[in-house]
C-alpha cells in the first residue's frame, strides 16, 4: 500500500520534486549548479501523476546529486511554449542551462534511473 501512496500522494521526503514557474525558471533550472530534471505535467493528465510518483520515489536516491522541478503547463505556458513542449508528460533533462535530454509519455523507472545517471554520475568512492 505504502508504494502507491507514494506513487500516487507521496510522503515528504530529501529530493522531493520543487515547483518551478515562468517567473523562477531561469533561476531555479538553467542557473542551478547542479544538472536539473524538468517534469512537465498536468494536474488533469494521469500519466502525469504517475510520472510525478515515480520522481518522488527517486528523488531521495539523487538529492545532492541532481535537482527536480515540476512545471504544470497549464499555469505556465510561457516557458511550456519556449520549451516546445507538445505532450505531456514531458522529462527535460538539463545540465549547465542546457538540454542534454529528453523523453516524452510514461518512461519506466529503469530508464528515468539510466538517464539521471548519464545527467549525473554518481561520485567514485575509492577505498583507502
């Protein structure tokens, strides 16, 4: 049950997805200092929401490493249109204020992970 309350409400947990708008975009994604996923979403879209659950469910696993923002287009259109986006849900992958990636539609955890691996590596840990 826990899984689907997190895929679908989710607990607050580190890493949990931030809202971004047309007016904090520039500064919350393309001026980060870490590489930056973007969800574009809509509340009345059900892929969306599962989308939106399976980022909260990774999230913890990448806090530090990498940031996630949600933009719902239907409140900021400005920056759905400058970002070309056509269907939702929508996954930008952004490093240093540019688009390194991108998927459309309902994306399998597997592949999200693989893609924010290749955004942001995790760190090499050698031993002493």
């Amino acid at each position: 049950m826990s899984i689907f309350k997190n895929l679908l409400g989710g607990a607050d947990k580190p890493g949990k997805p931030m809202e971004a708008t047309d007016a904090t975009f520039d500064e919350d994604v393309l001026k980060s200092e870490l590489p930056v996923l973007v969800d574009f979403w809509s509340p009345t879209c059900m892929p969306c929401q599962v989308m939106g659950g399976l980022m909260r469910e990774l999230g913890p696993e990448y806090a530090g490493r990498v940031n996630i923002y949600k933009v719902n287009v239907s409140q900021n259109m400005t920056t759905a249109m400058r970002f070309r986006i056509r269907s939702i849900p929508t996954l930008v992958f952004i490093r240093n204020g540019r688009i390194v990636d991108q998927l459309t539609g309902l994306v399998p955890m597997d592949t999200l992970r693989q893609r924010l691996d290749r955004l942001a590596p995790a760190p090499v840990v050698r031993e002493s």
